[in-house]
C-alpha cells in the first residue's frame, strides 16, 4: 500500500524534530562537559582547589568557601576567562575570619644617665600615672620619656607582678635596658666591676617572685690591670701561678697550655684585662714559662720587664743556656733580667754578725710587729707612719734597730713587703737584700696575684722575692656573708627562745625582753652589708575592738624599730607594719592561743609581704572611713522643729532616764577596755 504524500511529509517533518532534539541535547551535554572541565582545570591550575563546579545548560555554577575575599574574586576571574562572564554563576561564600588575638603586652625601660625612656604596649587598665611616677621618683630629676601605647584587651595573667618587679629592677640598675612581659623579666645591664656585676645578679635572683621567670645579662668592664703582670713558679711543690694576667681567652688559652706542659696541674684564674704592654704578650711568657720549666725557679713579667729566677741547684752551663735562648727569642720590646741565686743565709734580726734581716708578722688579731734593722731614724719614723695608717695606729709595734750598713734600697724593699703583708689576714714578710719572702693566710681570691704586682712594680728587675699565700674561705667577707634568709632565721630563732614582750596595754618594752632586743641588733650589725629588706611585723589577739589593737601592734612594732635605732643598726632597709588581730597563729579561745598570737616577727620583705602590708593599711583605711561616717550621722541627727512642748518635755525626761542608763554602760564599757588593753 502506498504512503499518502501528507502523510510521508508528517513523517519525515517528526523525524526530523527528533534529530534536532537529539543534536541539540547531545551539543548541550558537550558544551556543559567541556565547560565545566576548563573551568575546574583552570580553578585547579590557580590553586583554588576550595572550589566547586557544576553545570547546567550553559550556566556554570561555582560554588565552595573561600579563604579569602581575594581568592573567591581572583577564582571567579579565572573562570571568567574560560567562559563568558554572564554565564557564570557564583555560588561561593566566604570562610568566618578568625577572632583577632590579643596583642601581646610588653614594655622596654631604657636607664641611663641621660634619663629613662618606657616604650611599648600597655592595658588600658595600667594606672599609667601612678607607675610614671613611680619611674620619676627613680630618675632623681633626668628625664622620664614615656612612648607608651595602650590597648583595651583585659591584661594577661602575670602582668601586674612583672611591671612591679621590672621596675624594680630599674631602680637597682643605672645602667640598663629591662624587658617585661606577662609572667617575664628579662634584663641587660652594665656593672661598675666583676664584684658588682655579682652582687646585682645575686640580689636579683633573691628578689624575683617566683610567678615571674627572670634571665638577665649584665657585664662588666675589664678592670685595667698596672702594672701588667704575670709570675709563674717552678718549685719543689709543682708549678703554679702567683700571678696571671692576659688580654683576651685566645691568649689565655695558649698560655694555660704551655703551662700544662711545664707541669702545672688544676685550674688556672687568669685575669682579663687592660693594660698589655704589647700583643706579642702571650708569645713573650710562653717563651718565658719554657725557660723556667727548665732552670726552676720563676719568671716575673711586669710589663715590657722580664725577670727569670732560676733555683740555687741549676748548673750554670744550663742557666747560660736558658738564658741565652730566652734574650734572643724574646720581641724586641721585652728587656730581661736573669737571676742565679746563691743559697740565701737567713739570720735572725738580732744577729749583728749575720745578714741584715727585717721581718714584719701579723696576727689573726690584727696586731703588726716590726723588728729587725732599719737604716736611720727618719726611715724608722717613715716605716712606722706607714705601718699605722695601714694596719691600724694602735696595733703596730715598732722593734726595729738602726743599722746605717744599710743598702740605699733597703727602705723600698720594707716598704714593699709591709704593702704586701696588708694583703693578708695574717703572716708574716721577711726582708733580706738577695731575697723577700711573703707567707700568710688571706681571704681574698686574688691576693696572690696582688702582692706579686706589688712587689714587681716596686722592686724593679732582677729582684728575687717568693709568695706562699693560702686563701682561706673564712676570711673572706664576702664568701662569709650570711644570705638573707639567715639573717631573718637567726633573729627568729632569738625569738624563739625569748619573745620581745610588752607591759600591758603598753608600747614599752619590758626589761625582760631587752637581751631579745640587743641580740637581734647584734645579728643585725652582721648582716648590714646583706642586700635584704626587713619587716618588723606586730600582730596582737583578738580581745577587743579591731581598730585598737591594729594601733597598738603598729605602735609596738614601731617601738622594735626605735629600740633597735637606738642601738646605732641602720634601718634604711627596715619597715615597722601592725596587723593586728589578722593573723593569728593559735586559737584567741585560749590563754595560751591569745599569748603566741601576742608576737613580734621579723621576716624578707618581698613582692607577696608588701601586697600583704597594702592590704592591711588599706582595711585600715577603710576602718577609719567607716568610723568618721558614723560620727557624722550621729551629728547629722536633730530635733524635730514641729515638736510639741509637750512631746518636749517628754523627751527630756526620757534623754534623762537615757542619759543615766548610758553613764552605767559607758562605765561599764570602760572597765572592759581597761581590762582588755591588760591582756595585750
């Protein structure tokens, strides 16, 4: 059957649709496909793999959290140049920014003679005015510049203890730059001397509260050493230095070494300084110790000035030898002096026939005997006067004889070995023409090397002499110091055994409790060159009012403080504060808890005492405060105007019957406040 034309061309019209329908939705799919593929390549070639994408006909969705709002624009201007603009849709959002972190709190203090400068980020809470005060008070009129800036963030744990004890440490340090921070201390100075560099760092680390992590750095100048000097030994006792001076460690290191190879054992103290005649200084005394590690004896360098002292058992070719070696080797701006001593014949100082001797010895207690020859009266008179303004007027006793066979250079030599023996806690200095001896026992570290500079300095060359000083840890003032703590125990165990008591109700010391008293002084009169502050802290029981007894333990530990001024104790670091009833050690039930809570206590005064003794003035304050309001509202009461005679009347009838019973209170009242300032 054959196909109407109608319906061949309804047909091939539907088929047709369909084609189109089919090549449509297969070029839609492409262009959706290939779409969103250049679109993500290009996303992920940007590094903005955050984002999403998706199509839908010839719309391209974009979508995802940004890190930034830069980078959610910067991605959908990449995708913009992979298709037209208008078919992009964004879908993006942005990623919640993070909450801002609290600034970090700091103050650099810059100190030094110009003035103090503050720079850094404070809390708006700082009372700024109060602490810029605080700083003027230790600038002693220099400028104070403050370049603060402040933030409205509350302040972090620590903050407050930091700034209190950084300045502080400001007011210690003339020199210095102090950092704080919350909960930090870090501070770099610059010391006078090695002694005070020491004394600071010890006081410091004593103050810091223990919240508070401390590091310091504070130097100190190299003392200038006159003359430069160095003396090194070789005796039956092994080698050693008397005296030890370089310039810097590299030259300390080598001559430590050449040291060690001529047999010296232990650890060598060798002064950095300032003053080395020359920089051939360290190759000058490594020649200088090789010499003397084959002659024995010593070899003294004193500046430029060389002196090698060879023992009385070398032989003279080896002497000859050593000698000729070291004039040569030496630089050219050392001169040398060589030495062979006989055996030296010691006399003693009465021995008109032997050699001339004077011998000065000094006892533990201090006393100086000079005996042995002198050349005239006028050196006599000269050696005394220097005695007695070195060792004391009274304790010098003078024996010496005239010997006018005397040597011209006699006077020097006993000048000298008496200048030496001042170096010493005890011994003794022996003089002879060929030879000075030093001997004793001292409590200085360095006194050694001192008397070895002395005796260099005013010898001159050529001139023999020998030093055996032992350092005794004892003698030594510092190293004897008690630390702060002992001297508050030792007062306390003086407490211990017998109080400081008081008459009754009274400020006035018992005369019971005045040994207490001297024997605190004495421990007092110990410890003055300690670096501590003390509180002498009154408390009281708890039998009547509150306010009384706060005023009567100040009073009593002011009492302490004049009793112990009276005893000539320098109290410049000594602070009187009454606390009353607040404290108690034992129950106030009992007798025996009221009589332990009835004390006075000594005790450091750190950061935690003064916020403890602030508080308690404080509650005074405010006690005192509230005591004046309710005087003045008592005042503040008066009659109604609009009162009747009657009601007058009346009144005073009953202010009569009031006033009567109130006499038998108030009497009352005061035989109880009299009975109680007696139990105090």
């Amino acid at each position: 059957m054959r196909l109407g034309p109608k319906i061949i061309s309804a047909t091939s019209l539907i088929l047709a649709a369909l084609g189109c329908w089919y090549v449509a939705t297969l070029a839609a799919d492409i262009i959706e496909e290939r779409s969103g593929q250049a679109v993500a390549v290009a996303l992920i070639e940007a590094e903005h793999d955050w984002a999403d994408v998706h199509t839908d006909g010839l719309q391209v969705h974009i979508g995802g959290i940004a890190p930034t709002e830069a980078r959610r624009f910067n991605a959908l201007h990449v995708a913009g140049k992979m298709v037209d603009a208008t078919r992009i849709v964004d879908g993006t959002t942005i990623e919640p920014s993070k909450p801002l972190a609290p600034p970090r709190y700091s103050i650099e203090i810059l100190r030094n003679d110009e003035g103090i400068t503050l720079i850094g980020l404070v809390p708006e809470s700082l009372n700024r005015p109060e602490m810029v005060a605080e700083i003027n008070a230790l600038a002693q009129g220099a400028e104070v510049i403050d370049l603060l800036e402040s933030a409205s963030y509350p302040e972090p744990r620590g903050w407050t203890t930091a700034v209190d004890f950084g300045i502080e440490a400001v007011g210690r340090l003339p020199r210095s730059k102090v950092s704080i921070s919350a909960g930090a201390v870090h501070v770099t100075a610059i010391s006078n001397s090695e002694a005070e560099k020491q004394q600071l760092e010890s006081a410091l680390a004593r103050r810091v509260p223990k919240s508070i992590a401390l590091s310091f750095s504070i130097s100190a100048p190299r003392p200038v050493i006159t003359p430069f000097t160095l003396r090194f030994l070789v005796d039956s006792t092994g080698a050693r230095f008397d005296a030890c001076s370089v310039d810097n460690t590299r030259e300390r290191e080598k001559i430590v070494e050449a040291a060690v190879e001529a047999g010296l054992e232990g650890e060598v103290d060798c002064t950095l300084g300032l003053g080395v005649p020359t920089p051939d200084w360290a190759d000058a005394v490594v020649l200088g110790i090789a010499a003397v590690a084959e002659t024995g004896g010593s070899v003294t360098f004193s500046d430029a000035d060389v002196t090698l002292v060879a023992t009385e058992e070398t032989p003279q070719a080896v002497f000859d030898r050593v000698v000729g070696e070291l004039e040569s080797n030496l630089p050219d701006v050392f001169s040398l002096s060589s030495v062979l001593p006989e055996k030296p014949e010691v006399a003693g100082e009465d021995d008109a026939d032997g050699p001339a001797v004077f011998t000065a010895t000094r006892s533990p207690e201090g006393q100086v005997q000079l005996r042995g020859r002198i050349n005239n009266d006028v050196v006599r008179e000269t050696v005394t006067s220097f005695a007695k303004a070195r060792f004391g007027h009274e304790d010098v006793y003078m024996a010496a004889r005239i010997d006018e066979d005397l040597p011209p250079e006699w006077p020097v030599r006993v000048l000298a070995a008496l200048q030496s023996l001042a170096e010493l806690s005890k011994g003794a200095a022996v003089v002879q023409e060929d030879v000075i001896e030093i001997h004793g026992t001292t409590g200085d570290k360095d006194a050694r090397a001192e008397i070895a500079r002395i005796l260099s300095e005013k010898l001159g060359e050529a001139q023999n002499y020998s030093i055996d000083v032992t350092y005794d840890e004892a003698l030594d003032p510092v190293a004897a110091l008690p630390t702060p703590d002992e001297c508050v125990d030792q007062i306390n165990e003086i407490l211990a055994a017998s109080k400081i008591t008081f008459a009754p109700g009274s400020t006035d010391i018992e005369a019971s409790a005045i040994g207490t008293v001297n024997q605190i002084a004495d421990v007092l009169k110990q410890c003055k060159d300690v670096d501590m502050s003390i509180e002498i802290a009154g408390h009281t029981d708890s039998q009547g009012r509150e306010e009384m007894n706060l005023d009567l333990s100040q009073k009593r530990s002011d009492a302490v403080l004049e009793a112990l001024v009276a005893r000539r104790v320098l109290t410049s670091k000594i602070a009187a504060m009454g606390y009353g009833e607040s404290t108690p050690i034992a129950d106030n039930e009992t007798e025996e808890g009221r009589e332990a809570n009835r004390r006075i206590e000594f005790r450091l005064i750190t950061p935690e005492t003064e916020a403890r003794a602030e508080d308690a003035r404080a509650a005074d304050a405010a006690a005192e405060t509230a005591e004046d309001a309710g005087t003045s509202g008592e005042q503040a009461t008066v009659p109604d105007a609009d009162t009747t005679t009657e009601d007058t009347a009346e009144a005073t009838d009953e202010s009569a019957d009031a006033e009567a019973d109130l006499d038998a209170t108030s009497g009352a009242a005061d035989d109880t406040e009299h009975s109680t300032e007696d139990n105090q």
